[in-house]
C-alpha cells in the first residue's frame, strides 16, 4: 500500500482488570478503591479503556495507566474492562469479582 491505508487490523486489544484481584474481599464497608486494569494491543496503541461495573459502564481512560476511583456499600461487584484499538477493535476482559463486607 503506497501512501494509503495500511493493511488492516483483525486482532482486537487485550484487557484484564489488575486491582482489586478476583476473589478479593474488603473488610470495612464504604470501601474506597482506586481500581487498575492493564491493556496492550498487537499493534503497540490501545486509544481507550472502559471500566464496567457488574455489566454498567462506569468510567472511560483514555491513557496508561488505566485507573478509576471509586466507592464501594458492602456487596459484592463483579468488573470488567474493554480495551479499544486505533481501528476500533474492542476486547473484554474475564470477570473479576469482588465483596465489600461491612
């Protein structure tokens, strides 16, 4: 391709919630987290980061490190995150749950 578009992208980013870990439990209900999620593309440029809050979204970040701040009732709250690439490939991440005692 001469000073067109280049070849195209199939493969989608990669995203995994990194904090808090799936399984993990906090004792002290409201419960303020800064959460963190890791992202990387085959192509090396991830444009942005979706955080997902039990299926809602709850916060985009546009730049690494991904990170969202928030406040936590005693429950238990399952997190994912989509990672989207410059040609708008999105890739999920598995679940990861945690619980909020009080």
């Amino acid at each position: 391709w001469l000073f067109g578009m280049s070849e195209p992208d199939p493969v989608p980013p990669t995203c995994t919630i990194t904090f808090p870990g799936d399984g993990q439990v906090f004792a002290q209900a409201p419960m303020d987290l800064t959460i963190q999620a890791d992202a990387s593309d085959d192509k090396g440029t991830v444009t942005q980061v979706e955080l997902m809050i039990d299926g809602s979204p709850s916060g985009v970040d546009a730049g690494a490190p991904y990170t969202w701040d928030g406040s936590f009732p005693e429950g238990t709250y399952c997190l994912t995150c989509r990672a989207t690439d410059p040609s708008n490939n999105v890739g999920e991440s598995a679940k990861s749950c945690f619980t909020v005692m009080k």
